[in-house]
C-alpha cells in the first residue's frame, strides 16, 4: 500500500495534538475523556483499561504511575519504539521494511498470549495481581 | 522452509513500501498490521484489536507454509479489523465529548 501525502503529516499533526492534550489534562480526573465501555458495564478492566492515565503519566516522566495504570501500554513501548524506527529507516532510504521480528509466524502469537493472560491477571482481586489493575 | 529459493532479485524491483520479501523474491510477503492491531488493542477497541492481532498471526503463518492466497486474505481482514477499531474508537470518543459538553452546558442552564 502506497502511502498517501497528507498521510504521514496528519498523523504527526493529530498525534501532536492529543499528546498536548493529555499532557495538559489528567483523564482520571476530567469527565471529557471517554471512560471503557467494557469497564462502565461490568467493572472489569480490559487489556487498555488505564492507557489514558498511562499516556499522562508517561508525557508527565512518570513511567512507574504509567506501569501502574497499564503494565500492557509502557511495555508495549520499546517494541513500538523499534518498529517505527525500522520504518522511518525504510521510509526515508527506500528500501523494504527490514525487522524480521514482525514478520515472524510466532511473534503475533506471543502477543496475543501476553494480551489474554494479562485481561484475566489484572481482573485476579489478590496481592500480586491487584498491581495489573488500572487503578 | 526452503522451498521457495531466492534466485536473485531482478534489479530496480523493489516491493512497494512497507512489505518485505523474506524468502519469496515473486510474492512479497504480506502486511500483517501486527503493530496497528496492538494498537488498537491498548488504546480503543479491544475485541477488533484482538481480531486484528490473530488475523496478523494467520498472516505469517500462511506465508510461511506457502498458502499466499491466503495470507493474501487474512491481510485484508487484519487491515479490515484494525481500520474498524480506529474509526470505531475516534466515533465513540468525539461522540462521548460532544455528549458530556451537551450535559454540561444543559445541566448549566437548568441552574445546577
């Protein structure tokens, strides 16, 4: 798929503009935020439960609030953090999109395992778990 | 999985952005999506996330055992899902600001 013009610097732009959002207000505090569904109806948390919380704690340096909030969002981050710059690489010098990692058969596979055992963990109302919760 | 034995790349052939060629010089191999649907995963829409990640599974898996037909499709569904979960998700959240600015300015001219 070949990327559009207005592609790249739209994302750039919106991305910009929710980071100054959440870096100015905190979602666990204002009501304009949009609260899970999953969680309003049954009081559980979902694998993004807290990543609104989390993106504000992080913009603020605060990664141990973030991990608190969602474990799942500040570990995912170095894996994005790869992934985006293999493709800036591929962007600019043209040539094809070269980390094998995500390519390969096992590594979705792995994801969706942490993702799953994650929503069931950070659900489990004891000690060691209760650290998973979003709050 | 050797069966598919690079020949040589035909010079000034590069795969379109964005896909690479592992093992197949002929068939590049599909765009699984496997960050966007994390994405979607963490940030919106969980269940089309998902969807999205086993979707990016099945793409790999397929290429490697040669079907490219059909990681051809679960590329689709993985880019169907993901495109899903991200309108879905800017939907509800512009919905759910639109609504509360509503509630807020009726609830001020009701005197509350």
């Amino acid at each position: 798929m070949r990327y559009k013009k207005w592609y790249l610097p739209g994302i750039l732009i919106v991305v910009a503009a929710l980071a100054v959002v959440y870096y100015r207000y905190d979602p666990g505090r204002s009501v304009y935020f949009p609260k899970c569904p999953f969680h309003t109806f049954t009081g559980l948390d979902c694998p993004g439960c807290g990543s609104q919380r989390a993106i504000h704690a992080l913009l603020h340096g605060n990664i141990g609030q973030a991990a608190d909030n969602n474990l799942l969002l500040v570990m995912s981050l170095p894996f994005l953090a790869v992934h985006y710059y293999h493709k800036t690489v591929s962007g600019i010098t043209r040539r094809p999109y070269s980390w094998r990692v995500v390519g390969h058969p096992a590594t979705a596979r792995i994801i969706f395992v942490i993702v799953v055992l994650f929503w069931i963990l950070r659900n489990i109302p004891l000690t060691p778990f209760q650290y998973l919760a979003s709050d | 999985m050797e069966e598919n034995q690079p020949f040589g790349q035909p010079p000034g052939q590069q795969p379109p952005f964005g896909q690479s060629n592992f093992n197949n010089p002929l068939t590049p191999r599909p765009k699984n999506y496997l960050v966007e649907s994390i994405l979607v995963t963490i940030l919106c829409c969980l269940p089309l996330g998902i969807a999205g990640i086993v979707n990016a599974a099945n793409v790999n898996s397929r290429y490697d055992a040669g079907d490219y037909a059909g990681a051809q499709a679960a590329s689709k569904d993985a880019w169907k899902y993901t495109k899903l979960g991200f309108i879905i998700g800017l939907v509800v959240g512009i919905l759910y600001f639109v609504v509360v600015v509503i509630l807020g300015v009726g609830g001020a001219m009701l005197g509350r």
